[in-house]
C-alpha cells in the first residue's frame, strides 16, 4: 500500500530533492510530470481495487467486460486484447475464468475455429451496469480538486502526452 504523503510537500516533489541529492547533474524535470502519472494511476487503480472487490472481478476482469459492454457486437479476442492492452495469454486466462462465472460467451467462429468471439452475458452487463457508476464516482473524487475548465485544460494537455507516447511506440515498432 503506498503511504499517504504529509500536507506541505508530496510524494514526487521528495523523490526530487532524493535525486538531486543522489545524482545532483541530472536534470530530473520529467519526473515532476510523469512521476505524478504514474503515482496517480498507481493510487487510482488501489481505490478501483477495492470498489469492485465486492463484485468478485479483478480491475483486468472488468476492463474486458466494458471493453464487450461498449461494443454493439460480440468481439474477437484480439479486438478486446488492443482495447485493454492486455497480452493475448491474459485475455485467454481472463475470459475463460469469466466465462466459467457466467459472465461472458466464449464462441468459436465457425468459418474460421481459430477466432474466438466473446460477448456478454446478462450477468455480466448486470456487473459492469452496477460496477462502472461506482468506479466513476471513485474517478470525480480524484478531480473533485479541479474545476470544469481546469478538468478540461488537464485533459487537453494530458491527450497530448498520451498522443506523443503513442507515436513513440509506433516509431520503435512496438
């Protein structure tokens, strides 16, 4: 569990001044902006951990029965391992466990028995109907410090970090 940061200072900006004093010729900018990404999402995905604890599915469970919830057709496994960007190995382990709970379809394609499609069941549109509102709220509590132009600043410039991070990938054939 990550421990909560005192009132004056936080987490990143005492990583800074370890740094500086470790390694005082390094410019360690770029930890100010991606330290505290990477810190937000670590402790959000802690509080996403224990709002669906009671629903009996993992964060990794859930993200594939939304990815088969916003779809209006049934998915090919591959299609929900690039909108989760889980491994391919993860989403076979993750729907077979989802499928024994009764809350996914696994379905060969008959024309082609490789393809495996996945839909949603009503037990599982009935978990992710329950489950999302509860993990949006979690997610308002997050930005309750930020008004709606500040919000909305935050995520203009944050879709240019994740658009750049893309490129990168796609530049290094990832």
């Amino acid at each position: 569990m990550i421990a909560p940061e005192s009132s004056n200072t936080d987490f990143i900006s005492r990583l800074r001044r370890s740094w500086k004093q470790a390694l005082p010729e390094l410019d360690t900018t770029p930890v100010e902006l991606m330290g505290r990404i990477n810190r937000i999402s670590a402790l959000s995905t802690q509080q996403l951990d224990r709002v669906l604890a009671s629903s009996g599915v993992s964060r990794s469970e859930f993200d594939v029965l939304c990815a088969l919830a916003r779809s209006d057709r049934p998915l090919r496994a591959s299609e929900v391992t690039a909108q989760t960007m889980l491994s391919g190995a993860a989403t076979t382990k993750l729907t077979a466990r989802l499928d024994d709970a009764g809350l996914l379809r696994r379905q060969r394609l008959e024309r082609d028995g490789r393809v495996v499609l996945l839909e949603l069941t009503d037990a599982g549109r009935t978990l992710v109907e329950t489950q999302f509102p509860r993990c949006l709220d979690q997610e308002r509590q997050l930005l309750a410090g930020l008004d709606d132009t500040e919000q909305a600043d935050l995520a203009r410039l944050l879709r240019k970090v994740s658009g750049a991070a893309e490129r990168t990938l796609l530049d290094q054939g990832f």
